[in-house]
C-alpha cells in the first residue's frame, strides 16, 4: 500500500549506505592524499596551497543562468551568449539537455563521444561523431583543434562544455592560444584533485589552469558530488570540480571572490548529501 513504513524503512536504509560509503571512500582518499604529502619536504604543503589558490572564482558584472536540467547535466553561465555560433561539447552521457537548450536558442551543437551511440531524436542543428577527444589524431581520437576547423572554421565565437572525465589535461596541452581564444565561454569538469600531492599530476594540472587562466577568468565553480572530497588545511576540497570560464575582454571584473554556493546552484545527484561549499582556494 502506498505509504507503506516498510517503503521509508528500505528508503532510510539505502540513503546510510550511500552515506557509509561515501564516508569510507572519502576516508581513503584523505588517507592517500597524506601519505602522498608527508614522505615529501616542507614545501609539498605549500605547493598544493599554490595549485588550490589557481581556483579561485572572481565575480563578474554578467549575470549568471543556469541552461540544462536541474541537476547533473546542468551548469551555470554569464548570460552572454549573442553571436555564439557552435557550442563544442566532448563527453556525451544520457542527459543532454545543456545541448538541447543551446540548440534550442539557434546555436549549431556538435557532440563527440566513442563509447556512447548517437542520442535518439536530435534535432538538425546537433551533430554527433564517434570520436574521442585526444592529443593526437588516431582513431578513435580526434584533437579538438581538427574537430572545431572541420565543423566551424573562421573566427566567430564558439562554447566549450567539455566533461571527459580526467581526459581534458591532455585535451588542453597542445591546444593552440589562437583556438582557445575563440571560445568566449568554456565549462569544464576537472577531475582527481586528490593528485595534487603528486609532483608530476600537480604539474599537469597547473599547466592546464594556467593556460586557461591566461585569456579567461574562472567566474563561476561547483563541486560535483558524485565524487568524494577530502580535508586539506581544514578546508574541504572536492575530488572533481566544475569550472565556468569567461574570456576575459567580455568579463567585467569586479575584484571579489564569486558568491559560493550560487542560487541556482544545485547538487549534481539528489540523493547524494552535497559537498560543503568551502573556500579551499584560499588554504593559508
């Protein structure tokens, strides 16, 4: 019968296992993250601290709206998206409907993934190719840089939505300063931030972000809590991050930290209790 205490029982229990999982797994990852940190010299604290602070989201004069469902699959970005002429979006799951909506406002979309089919029921104006996004051309790679002069060639400006969990430090290494300029807005999911004790991961990463930092501002960051977090200087910091970007001749700047959590924030599964927003840029 509807209502039934044994439903809400079986309900209860599943949401403390989630929660007694993901603990012991946080658990883990706090653990490793520390022993990657202590065999190392003063210094490795600091450096970390130094990779951290390269996150930090700067307010910015544009308003933001959320495009896409209300949960994962949605994100968060300034309100400017006139003359946007594609939106490139590698890493393709079930919902896509962050595609959909840029499709909907007139945008050409162009969708690549390997490891997924075609989603049903495009509309004319979303593309979908078989490949995976990579440093080099060789089946079933693609380099972004072909991909965008293939399907949008010239100098209009374009979206980057890129999720391809863990994939987009190489994406980013060889990618032209000339191409990258051309995307006014990038989202991006940045994944294994629990590597940052790592002396060559953290290389990477700090390569990546700065070379987005240089021509765009971070406006915009949301933790995804479908993956752990852990404690670093008595902040918590997320596993996996999600970035908005704004090139930085449209931002208009204003000099402070960027509200966190933002209203239309929300948590990318519903089930999960949501990572707590902290400013673990700012780990002194």
């Amino acid at each position: 019968m509807s209502g039934s205490p044994f439903r809400y029982l079986s309900s209860g229990l599943s949401r403390w296992n989630r929660r007694r999982k993901r603990f012991f797994k946080s658990l883990k990852l706090q653990r490793r993250f520390l022993r990657s940190i202590r065999p190392r010299d003063a210094s490795s604290e600091a450096q970390v601290a130094q990779a951290l602070a390269m996150l930090r989201p700067e307010a910015i004069d544009t308003r933001l709206v959320r495009i896409g469902p209300d949960h994962d699959g949605g994100y968060l970005v300034p309100d400017d998206l006139d003359a946007i002429s594609a939106l490139f979006s590698p890493g393709v799951s079930q919902e896509i409907g962050f595609d959909r909506a840029m499709a909907a406002r007139g945008i050409e979309c162009f969708l690549a993934d390997a490891s997924v089919e075609a989603p049903p029921n495009l509309p004319s104006n979303i593309h979908f190719r078989s490949n995976f996004i990579g440093p080099q051309d060789r089946p079933p790679f693609i380099t972004l840089q072909d991909w965008v002069e293939q399907s949008a060639p010239g100098q209009s400006d374009l979206l980057l939505q890129m999720d391809i969990e863990g994939a987009e430090y190489d994406v980013f290494v060889d990618l032209s300063e000339q191409l990258l300029a051309r995307f006014r807005i990038i989202v991006l999911e940045l994944h294994d931030l629990h590597r940052l004790a790592e002396p060559a991961w953290r290389e990477r990463f700090m390569a990546t972000v700065s070379k987005l930092n240089a021509q765009h501002l971070l406006c915009h960051l949301h933790p995804n809590n479908y993956a752990e977090h852990f404690r670093f200087r008595g902040r918590t910091v997320p596993t996996v991050v999600e970035l908005t970007y704004l090139r930085k001749d449209r931002a208009g700047r204003t000099g402070t930290t960027a509200q966190q959590p933002h209203p239309l924030d929300r948590p990318n599964e519903a089930r999960n209790p949501d990572i707590p927003h902290s400013p673990f840029w700012d780990a002194r």
